[in-house]
C-alpha cells in the first residue's frame, strides 16, 4: 500500500459552519501528521506526485471529503479544500445534505438540487475527483450528466452480486465507464455477499437502523462506534447467526465489474476505516492475495497494475485539467 486517501469524514446530520470546523480539524490533522512523519510520508494533490512518491520509496498521502454536507452549503469552502488538497469529495453520506440526495435516506431533492449542478461543475474547476459511492441513483445520473471530468465510486460494489443500495447497478456501472469513470470496489461484507447482507438486515433490521442505533449509543465517538459494530459482527457470527464471508467475494465483485466495463474501469475501495471486513482482508498487509487471485484468473500485468490503482490515477490526471491556469483546461466548466 503506497498510495492512501484519507477519508475527511463526520456524521452527515453535522451541517453548517459546525461541519466546516470538524472536516478543517480533521484535513489539518493529515497534513500535520504528514509532516511528522516525513521520512514515511508525502502529501501529494496530483497523479504525478503519486508516482514520484512511489519511485522515492515514500507512501502518498492523499485527502478525500466524504460527504458534501462538510462545505456548510457554501460554494466557497470547497474552492478552499481544493486549495488545501482535497482530491475527491463524495457528493453525499449516509444521509441526504442540502443539495444532493444519499442511496440511505429518503429522497427529497429528486437527485441533485440546481446548486448540487453548480457543486459538481465547481469541482470540476477545481479539479476535485466527484465521487458518487453513498449517493442516490438519481443524484448519480444527474451528477454523470453535469460533469465534465469523468466520475469514480471510491467504495462501491456491484449489485448483480450484492442487491444493497450501496451498490451500483449493472447499467449504472456501464453508464459510469461510458464517460471515463471507475467503480473502486468495497470490501464490506454486506455489500459483497447477498447471505451476509440478508441474514445481517434480519439481525439488525437494516444499514439505517443498526447505524441510528449505533449513533445512539456512541454518539460522535468514532471508536466507541466502531468497537460496538466490531463487537456485534463477531458475537453474531460466533453464535451462527451471520454467515462467514471470504475475502475471494472481493475478486468476483471485480470480475464482474471488468466483464461489464473492461479493466480500464475498476479499481479498489477497500473501505478499511469504516467497514467490516470479509475473513482473510483485514487490513492492507493482505492485499497482495488480490493480485495473486487475478493473475490466476490470467488477468494482464497491465490490466491488474490499473485495477491497483492506475484507473484511479488516470481519472485524477483527466480532473486536474479542469483547474484554472492548467493545460487543457476542461471547456465549458
């Protein structure tokens, strides 16, 4: 692992001036830490700075904004997280924010509002990433329609596979590689395995109410969060009430993937930081079992060294032509 996106990430019911203050302490909180730890780390804002890092032995440092609601509703926070090296930025989380509607609420906006429009043409501009994992299916299309840059799905996985609606269709994964996009799969056991999934939602009577209930418990505790998550997964699959999920599950999510789309669209999401993950992945130690699984499926050197990552680089490299003052520069942003 020689490239990571550190996920800015608060609950999506924080809105206004409140959110902007926790995403900033958590963005200054990676490029401190990246100084710290210089001889380790770089920070990097472009896809040519990934790979200089790598030929120094270095591990690249990037940031993503998970969730729109962390810009308080104002056009002009985002243009400063652009400024402060945000390279993607996912339009909505867990719940709907102000201007686009999330694949785990209710909607209300009917996809993206006119000033969610206006947000995805900004990041264009700014040449951040427009990440559409967590999002509606309606806000997905319109964000795919507005945008000039191509879209990636940082951590979704495929719903022909895993009916949950944290996953894209085949049609929406097709729609996404249609205009350059890539869907980076995610490891989380509920959304590779439709038993996990099934038998999970009879547990918990679903993603929305076992969050609601963990939020209650914890409330902004982060590790309070995960521990109680962590804690009910293994007590429930120890008393055989949730099955056993492998790591392979990961490979056939890609699989699928790079048969509907072609490997120049798929990459990994893994969602290490937030999920649970399938037995035999986890933590990044065991990532070479995925690269040794698609070379025994006779993938290319080629193929598999994009789905590592470089499909992930090449959309960065077609965003960053969007900010001003680059060289092909994205027309009409």
């Amino acid at each position: 692992m020689n490239a990571i996106f550190f996920s800015i990430w608060i609950d999506g019911r924080i809105m206004g001036p409140p959110a902007v203050q926790k995403a900033l302490d958590q963005i200054d909180a990676v490029h401190e830490n990246v100084h710290r730890y210089a001889k380790d780390l770089v920070f990097c804002r472009t896809a040519a700075e990934v790979r200089e890092a790598h030929k120094q032995g270095k591990i690249a440092a990037l940031i993503g904004v998970e969730g729109g609601h962390m810009i308080g509703n104002d056009i002009r926070v985002l243009r400063m997280f652009g400024d402060l090296g945000v390279r993607y930025m996912t339009l909505s989380h867990f719940y709907n924010d102000e201007w686009a509607d999330s694949s785990t609420d209710k909607p209300v906006h009917n996809g993206l509002t006119d000033f969610g429009k206006d947000i995805v043409r900004e990041m264009n501009r700014q040449g951040i990433m427009v990440d559409i994992s967590h999002v509606s299916d309606k806000t997905f299309y319109d964000a795919l329609e507005v945008s000039k840059a191509p879209l990636i799905a940082s951590h979704s996985s495929c719903r022909a596979l895993c009916n949950h609606v944290r996953d894209m269709s085949d049609d929406m994964i097709k729609a996404l590689a249609a205009k350059g996009g890539v869907i980076q799969i995610n490891y989380e056991r509920s959304f590779i395995d439709q038993a996990y999934k099934d038998a999970s939602d009879k547990l918990s009577g679903g993603v929305v109410a076992a969050f609601d209930q963990f939020k209650k418990e914890c409330g902004d505790d982060q590790e309070c969060f995960g521990r109680k998550m962590a804690e009910q997964e293994k007590r429930a699959t120890a008393e055989g009430k949730l099955p056993h999920v492998s790591w392979e599950r990961i490979v056939d999510h890609i699989d699928h993937a790079v048969k509907l789309a072609g490997a120049d669209h798929v990459g990994l999401g893994s969602d290490f930081d937030g999920a649970t993950m399938p037995e035999g992945m986890e933590d990044c130690s065991k990532l070479p079992k995925i690269t040794e699984a698609l070379m025994r499926k006779g993938y290319s050197d080629d193929d598999i060294r994009k789905i590592l990552g470089g499909n992930t680089l090449r959309v960065m490299e077609q965003t960053e032509k969007g900010r001003p003052g680059t060289a092909g520069a994205i027309a009409g942003c």
